[in-house]
C-alpha cells in the first residue's frame, strides 16, 4: 500500500465519520431493509476523451467524446486485468461512437472477460437537456444534425443507438445506463426521462452525484474537504424512484473533479477514497468508485487507485467484495 495511505491519521477519519453522523445520515429507502451483510464495491470506468487530457488546453474532446486514444483504449484494458486477477471487475460505460472506430475487438474482449458494458449515450449528451442543441457541444457546431427534433428524440434516439451499436458491432448486450455529467440530485425532477430509461429496458440508472466540498484549485485539501466526502457517502447510496427505476448513485471524489477541476495531486485522490471506502466497509454500504481512464492514464500511470481499492477490498476479507452495478441494483430495497 502507499506510505501516503498508512499516514491517515485516526483523527481525520473520525471526522468524516463524525461529519456524517455514522450510519444515520442514510436515506429513508436504503435504511428500510436490514443492513447488507457486505459492503459493495464497484469500480465505474466511463469511456469517453475528457477535455485538457492528454494536455491542458485540449478541448476538442468535446465534439468526438467516442473517439477514443490508443493510450486510453490501453489503460482500459491493463485495468481491467489488474482487477481481474485480483477476483473483481470493472463496470465500463461506453459511448456509442466508440463503435466507429476501426478496431472495437478490446471491447469486445473486456466483455467476454466479465467485464458489463453499460450505456453511457451514443454523442455524450445531456439527458436534462430542454433544447436539442443544449445535449451536445457537437450539435450546438452542427446543429443540422438535430433539425426537427425535441431534446427528447434526440436524448431516447442517442441511448437506442448506443445498445444497437454495442450489440451490432461487438456483440455486446448493454448493462445498465450511466448519464453524462452526474447531477446532485440524480433524475429526482426529470420522471419524464426515468420512464424513457424503463421504456427503453432499462432497470437502474447511475445518474446522482452527491454535493461535496473538493477544496480550492491547486491547494492542498483541508481536513474538512476530506471529512465532507466521506460524508457525502451517505448520500450517494441507491435507492428507488416513485417510477420504479433504481438509482445507483456515483460516489465522490471523481478523478476529474479532483485532477480536471481541482488540479489535486494523486496522493490526496488515494486518501480521500481510501477514507471514504473505509466508510462504506465499516457501514455494509456500496461505494461506486467513478473514473475515466482517459483522465487516469495521465494522472495515475502505475494503476495506483485501482490496485488500492482491491487491497482495501481484500483486507476487509468477508466484510466487502467488488461487484458490478447490476448486482447492486439487485439488492435495493424497496
């Protein structure tokens, strides 16, 4: 483990503790079963370019979100068969136009090693959306491309494409839907897209990103940006809409909110989801790590943060496992 890790200090963790009030701060839903008997953990890769990565300053990543680098494609794959081998798996989000590319057989190779392959939208687009050229910057630059369509055709065509291209292309069954962007309060205001989502077959949904103090840019975190994401984690548990639809919401801290947005060394990214998995194996609850190897394979080249959440998972022995979302979905009360 990273000397970095074993300096926790028990204070700081207590605080995080301490901030979320331990197991009370839970919602209603998740407290009306009785406690998992294990925690669940799930490693979450978006694939999808992220803007300034490779290099600060790259932004046409916005208009080719699919087009995916050779660096990226590789560091996908060398993840996935780290956590492989250490009994896990690694829940992937595709977009659609990653399809296009001339050579999808790495994809198909992660899904016959396990690996679920879930939607993430064929463009990226916004699925909150109210115009069709507020889904995407490549519609706002091309904007012929949507002519005559509502936000809502072009959000349902954008997530039908994505499973076509996936089952057409490489073989591929869709596992579960991840929105682009993650919203802090998930699809709580939107049932017209949770009922598109079960539409369209969907049964869960990975759409909440919890609200959570991340510090000032380029400064070390504090104490209390560490203690308030892992207080955060009582709120990125899953639960169940009115509809029917489960959310599996993404766990704070991600990789491009702690590098892209807050220019944070890996050390404190290793911390702070040390600190938070800690939580979630001390309270039997899940913790959906949320990453984008686009962003890592900069950002953490040696594999660091996977390999830190297998030992995390591993030391816990009987206490956790590293699970897919789907599998998570299954155990939601409701």
């Amino acid at each position: 483990m990273d000397p970095i890790l074993q300096n926790v200090s028990r204070r700081e963790f207590l605080a995080g503790s301490a901030a979320i009030g331990i197991a009370s701060g839970l919602t209603a839903k998740t407290c009306q079963a009785e406690e998992p008997q294990k925690a669940q953990i799930a490693i979450t890769f978006d694939l999808e370019m992220s803007r300034h990565y490779p290099q600060r300053g790259m932004t046409n990543w916005d208009y080719e979100k699919g087009n995916l680098d050779e660096a990226t494609k590789r560091y996908a794959v060398e993840a996935a068969k780290i956590v492989r081998d250490r009994g896990g798996v690694i829940h992937f989000f595709c977009v659609g136009r990653v399809l296009e590319q001339p050579d999808v057989e790495w994809l198909r190779e992660l899904s016959e090693a396990g690996h679920p392959i879930g939607n993430h939208t064929y463009d990226h687009v916004n699925v909150l959306a109210n115009s069709p050229t507020e889904t995407q910057f490549r519609f706002q630059r091309s904007p012929w491309l949507v002519a005559g369509k509502t936000a809502a055709e072009v959000i349902r065509e954008n997530i039908r494409l994505t499973d076509v291209a996936l089952q057409q292309r490489a073989k591929i069954t869709s596992n579960g839907f991840r929105t682009p962007g993650g919203f802090s309060n998930g699809l709580a205001d939107r049932q017209d897209i949770q009922e598109m989502l079960l539409e369209l077959g969907f049964k869960w949904v990975s759409s909440k990103y919890p609200a959570h103090k991340s510090g000032e840019p380029k400064q070390d975190p504090t104490p209390d940006v560490y203690a308030d994401i892992v207080r955060a984690q009582a709120d990125a548990q899953p639960f169940h809409y009115p509809s029917g639809l489960v959310e599996i919401p993404m766990s704070p801290i991600s990789d491009v909110s702690a590098f892209r947005t807050n220019f944070w060394k890996l050390d404190y990214f290793l911390k702070a989801t040390q600190m938070s998995i800690t939580w979630a194996i001390e309270h039997a609850a899940v913790f959906d790590f949320l990453c984008h190897p686009s962003c890592l394979v900069v950002e953490d080249k040696h594999f660091a943060i996977v390999k830190q959440i297998c030992d995390l998972v591993e030391q816990a022995k009987d206490r956790a496992e590293i699970v897919s979302l789907d599998k998570i979905a299954h155990r939601v009360p409701r």
